[in-house]
RNA sequence: GGGCCUAUAGCUCAGCAUGGAUAGAGUGUUGGACUUCUAAUCCAAUGGUCAAGGGAUCGAAGCCCUUUGGGCCCA
C-alpha cells in the first residue's frame, strides 16, 4: 500500500465520526496536504458549517478530538487549524515502511480502471504525402503517452494508426509526380518522406497557385486515386507506402509503437459505409432534406443553432465526414469486421507486433483491434466534426464516453522561428503549413537536439567512448522532444521556437534524468544492493519524509493521468519527484557516513525513488539513464 | 452571424473538474554554494488588482452573467 493507505484510512474514520452524528451524504473531500499543513488534509469542517450552525474551526476541533477515539494505525496526531481544515500528521516510521516495501514491487503504481477490458488509442493519422513535423509530433506524443497510462490502468489498449491516402493532399503529390515531373526516386539521398513534402507537395502548390487551370488535372488526379484499380491508384498506393515508412521511422525512433496501420482507401471500398449508412436511416439518424438549400441532401440535423450537416450530397457522393462514421462504428467494434490482415513488412524496433488492414481475401488472417471504448486523439480544430461522431456513436453504444475525442491545441511557430524560415510576421506567432513549406520537421529538431546534447556530453565526460555519447544524446533528445510536447494542458497552444526548445535547463526532461543519473551513481558508488530490511526509524529529516511522501503518490497520479486522459499530470509528477530528491540530495549525504545502518537506510530511499522514477518516465516514453 | 478554446509574475506555464489556509514552478535579473554521493544541481533576493465589470456565497483565481483582447472552426 501507499499514501493512500493513510487517506483511506482517514475517510473511514471520518465516515465512521460521521455516522456517529446522523450525517450522511456529505462527500467531503480528503488529500495530501499542502506543504506546512501537516500531512493530509481534509474539508469535513467546512461542508457541515452551514449545517451544524458552527464556524469550521469549532467543528474541526470536535472532529480533531472524536478523532483520537478511532483506532487508527498511521496517523500520529490531528490538528484543528484555525481556518477550519482539519489536519493529520502522520507516523512516518510505519507510513514509509509502507510505502518504500511497495515501491520494490513490480506492479508499483498499478491502478485498475479498466478491469482489463479493451480500448482503441488512435492517434498521429498524418496524410502520408509529407514527413512529421512538430505540430504532428504534438499529437503522436499525447497518443502515445496516454497509451502507456492507460495500459498501467490496466486496459488493454490497441494503438491504430490511420492513414489518410486517398485524399487532396495525397492527389497534389501525384499530379507532381506523373504531370510535373518530379523524380520518383529521391535526389542526393533525401529521406523520401522530406523529399516529397519539401520538395514535390511545396512546389506542385505553388504551381497551382500560379496558374490555376492546372486544377482540372488535380481533379482529375483525385478521381482516379478513388477507383481503387486505376493505374494512378496504384502508383499512388506505392508512393504514400515509401513516405509512410519514412513516418514510421520518425515515430519509432521517439518510441513510439503501433499495433495496426489502418488504411483509408480501404475503408472507402470495403462496403462499411453502406451498412452504416442503412443502419443511419434506420434509427433516423439522418433525413432526406425535402427543401431550402440542402435539397435533395442526406443531413445529420444540427442541435440548436448549429447548421444541418450533409452527409450525402444531392449527386449521390458522400461527404468526407461519411468516412469517420463507419470508421468510428468499426472502432467501436458495432460493424461486422470488412478487413483481413497482414504484417507490415517492417518489424518495429521494440518487436511489437505491428498489423495493417488489407482487403485481400487470400490467406486470411482475422485480428480484432476494435475496443469497447474508442480514444481518437486529434487537434481541436475538428472538435465539430468530432463532436457529431460523438454524438452518433452515444446512440450506437450505451456505454457513456465510449468514443472520447481527445483533443488537443496546435502548435504554432514563434516569430523568430517563423523569420529563420522565410517568413516575416510582425512579431505574431504563425501558424504551420505543409502547404506553404512553413514548418519545422521533427526528424530535423531532434538533429539538432542531438547535436548539442552531444557537445554537452562531451563537455562532462572526456572518457566516455562514442557510442555512449551517442547513446545518451539520444535518449537525452527524444525525452526532451516528448517532455516538452506533454508538460503543459492540451487546451494551451505551444509556441515552438527553435532556439528556446534547445533548452536542457530547468523544468525540462533533461533535468529529470540527471536527478535518476544522479541517484544511480550513489547506488553504483556504494558497491551495495539496497535491500528493503532496513531501520526506517532512521529516515526522519524532513528532505527524506518529502521524498518517500512523493514515492507514496505515484498510484494516486497514475489514476488522476487515467481518468482524465492527462499526460500532463505524469509529467509534473516526475518533476516533483525529482525536485524532491535533489532536495534530498543537499540535504542528507548517503555514503561514508560512518553509520552502516543510517547509510543502508538510505540507499533504500534511494533505490526506492530511482524505481519510481523509472516507472513513471516510462509512463512518458523517456528512458532513465544511469549516467549523462 | 453562430460555435469552441484561451487570458494568473517581464516571459513560458501549474493551480480551476470537486470554492476555504500563505496563489506555486521554471525562466529572466541580482547575489551565494564545486577539494564533497555528478554544479545539466542547489540556496537566497526580486517579481502578482489571478483581463475588466457585475452576481450568487459566511468565503472566489476557481461557480454564473456581461464586456474586452488573442487563437481556431463553421457560415
């Protein structure tokens, strides 16, 4: 048990106080406390005022005394503040024994939420016409990290990729290739992913905005990439699949894994849309429109003011948003499975077994990646859209918020970043552009990122050889690019600039590591295993009852991050947690201190904040490494 | 015209869901700490009408309403 184990067993005791007094139905609340406040707090005395016609501090102090009645095993005393909280200090000797024991376990941190049942986590769904840049990395990190905390709130959770290659954005590249002449190959060895998106989609844009007939060709284009036997259907088809694997590098180059790799142009042919489309009007869902402008049209009605949304036009085609229905349907597993699957033909670097759709009915293999709850992480930008899908699958499935869109503010370029790119924007942040070529690529600030971590390194450790350098300055660049996509709310937009995330001072992941490099080189020094069998009487200064205090909190963490799809909370935690132990580190030396037992004792705390630490950088997709 | 998000220290942000104590970090600036388990660190000082106005409440950064600035989506 945990820290929770104290504030559970202050609920029970004042639920019990409670029931003493005929009073029920009071949701009090009871929490660690903020520092200078004892231990744990709670606001009984406050919810019963109004009720008990006392100020707090009265009913406080009344609780404070029934209090000392309970039987209680970790509270060492209670304190009435004049404000009106009700304070509780605890006996440290038995709490820490408590927790550090848990901290060695395995499943340390462990929460059950999702009773092991499944769930979907989609994310990154980039046009594979173009490689990553920063403001999809945004999206990719979110997806990933709330996927490592869900799996340790105990869901069993399927990573989908969704790839949008029968779009405009796919067609622009295509014209590039087959009517402007672009290489097929790429030149001077370019990563092929760069070198359509810097190069192909940039240029083949500009063209149209130079002459715009060129947009019969582009039409044109568009129509052959949906009949799916077409010639430029297949040219295209082996186009996005080279620019896709380019994506994919990116990814898993951050450690970011998948489990399926869903195509779009297979959802279109595969028939889905069609039964949806039955089953829409079926549960009238949507109408035939009989009149105004939308004549002749399929609409979803639009709740209070909101416009009516086509689904299906007057000419029989359907909208793209007639796509996303039957796909979150699927998700949702509401629609017999159209697809048969393959392995991708790479295998990812962490040996997870990564699958893709395939509508080729030799050899069959079935999978099922659906999940009774459907996570799709994407920029707010479509919560509309998102918000009718929503909306629809509430009606489909009765479980509550079995599809979440997870939605997330976009990244935009600041002003100085924006000018080194070409663009002058008065001292205003810009928004990115595949389009306009106006974006940073991800593979190129993690380059960067590299570069200088490698210097740093270099700077600190004269004899480490090469690949250690490397080794480091690698893991030390991917948590920094992860840490600063996460630390903050989903709801704020990142101004990226080049310069600042250069950064490695600070609230930054580079600073949570060196705190876990730090611990493991006292655990290495002292030539010792730590063993749990040690004197906790001995760990009493107020820097190590801080640090076993924020040890104790991991779970508590864990289930807000789950609950709340907060990534965030993970990432301010591990900061606090290492905040805590630098403190620590200041304050008590561990070894050579002439006291076997006080340095054991110790080196247990230690151990004990380093495997936590791991733990929930692991949460986060960042390594903790042993030295940097 | 309609909808969504946002405003807290010079700058970047926590805190807001579930109202109560002294509104916290980082960064910046100034000063201090390496013969010590790693100074990518730590300590101290500095810095706030919580955008503005109103409302309900014993009590508001947080809840409700209005206005304004910024961003986005739809038309």
């Amino acid at each position: 048990m945990t820290f929770k184990s104290i504030i559970d067993e202050i609920k029970n005791n004042l639920s019990k106080i409670l029931d003493e007094l005929f009073i029920s139905d009071v949701k009090f609340s009871v929490e660690p406390a903020k520092p200078g406040f004892g231990d744990v707090s709670s606001n009984v005395s406050f919810l019963l005022a109004k009720q008990l016609k006392k100020n707090p501090k009265e009913i406080a102090d009344m609780f404070s005394k029934k209090f000392q009645d309970c039987t209680n095993t970790l509270v060492l005393k209670t304190e009435a503040h004049p404000s009106g909280y009700l304070n509780f200090y605890a006996d440290w000797e038995k709490l820490s024994q408590l927790i550090l024991s848990e901290s060695y376990l395995d499943e340390f941190g462990d929460v059950d939420i999702g009773k092991n049942s499944t769930i979907v986590v989609e994310h990154t769904s980039v046009n594979p016409n173009k490689a990553l840049h920063i403001g999809h990395i945004r999206n990719i990190i979110i997806g990933d990290t709330v996927s490592r905390i869900l799996e340790k709130a105990n869901y069993k959770v399927n990573v989908l990729n969704y790839i949008d290659d029968s779009g405009l954005q796919v067609a622009d590249i295509i014209v590039g290739f087959k009517h402007f002449g672009f290489a097929e190959e790429s030149p001077n060895g370019k990563k092929f992913d760069h070198y359509c998106g810097d190069d192909v989609y940039v240029k083949t844009t500009e063209k149209y905005e130079a002459d715009p007939s060129l947009e019969e060709i582009r039409k044109k284009v568009l129509r052959e990439l949906e009949n799916g036997d077409s010639e430029t259907a297949k040219f295209a088809d082996n186009i996005t699949r080279k620019v896709l694997a380019g994506q994919l590098e990116t990814c898993w180059n951050l450690d970011v894994f998948y489990d399926c790799l869903n195509f779009e142009s297979q959802i279109i042919r595969s028939g889905l849309w069609s039964e949806i489309f039955e089953k829409l009007k079926e549960m009238s869902l949507i109408e035939f429109e009989k009149e105004g402008k939308n004549v002749g049209c399929w609409v979803i009605r639009g709740e209070n003011k909101e416009e009516d949304k086509v689904i299906v036009r007057s000419n029989d085609t359907a909208t793209y948003i007639a796509k996303d229905i039957p796909y979150a349907a699927w998700k949702l597993g509401l629609l017999d499975d159209p697809f048969n699957y393959k392995k991708y033909e790479k295998e990812q670097p962490n040996s997870r077994e990564l699958w893709q759709t395939t509508l080729n009915k030799n050899n069959p293999i079935s999978k099922n990646f659906t999940g009774g709850k459907v996570v799709t992480v994407i920029d707010s930008r479509q919560a509309r859209l998102q918000k009718i899908i929503t909306s629809l699958m509430g009606k489909f499935k009765s479980i509550p918020d079995a599809y979440v869109h997870l939605g997330y503010e976009s990244v935009t370029l600041s002003s100085e970043t924006a000018k080194a790119l070409g663009l002058d924007t008065e001292g205003k942040q810009a928004q990115m552009s595949g389009r306009k070529g106006l974006y940073v690529n991800a593979d190129s600030v993690y380059k960067l990122l590299k570069e200088k971590t490698k210097e740093e390194t270099k700077k600190r450790h004269s004899e480490m050889n090469p690949s250690e350098i490397e080794k480091i300055a690698h893991n030390v660049s991917v948590a920094t690019l992860r840490y600063e996509m996460i630390k903050q709310d989903l709801d704020k937009i990142i101004t990226f600039d080049l310069t600042k995330s250069l950064s490695l001072e600070g609230d930054t992941a580079t600073y949570i590591q060196y705190t876990h490099a730090r611990a493991s080189r006292i655990l290495e020094k002292s030539n010792r295993t730590p063993t749990i069998d040690i004197d906790f009487s001995l760990l009493k200064e107020k820097s190590e009852i801080d640090l076993i205090k924020n040890i104790g909190l991991f779970n508590l963490q864990v289930r807000d991050a789950a609950n709340n799809l907060s990534p965030k909370v993970i990432a301010r935690y591990c900061h606090d947690l290492a905040v805590a132990f630098n403190s620590f580190y200041e304050n008590a030396k561990v070894l050579e201190l002439g006291d076997l037992n006080l340095e054991n004792s110790r080196l247990c705390l230690v151990n004990s904040f380093k495997i936590t630490l791991e733990k929930a950088l692991n949460l986060l997709g960042i390594t903790a490494p042993d030295r940097m």
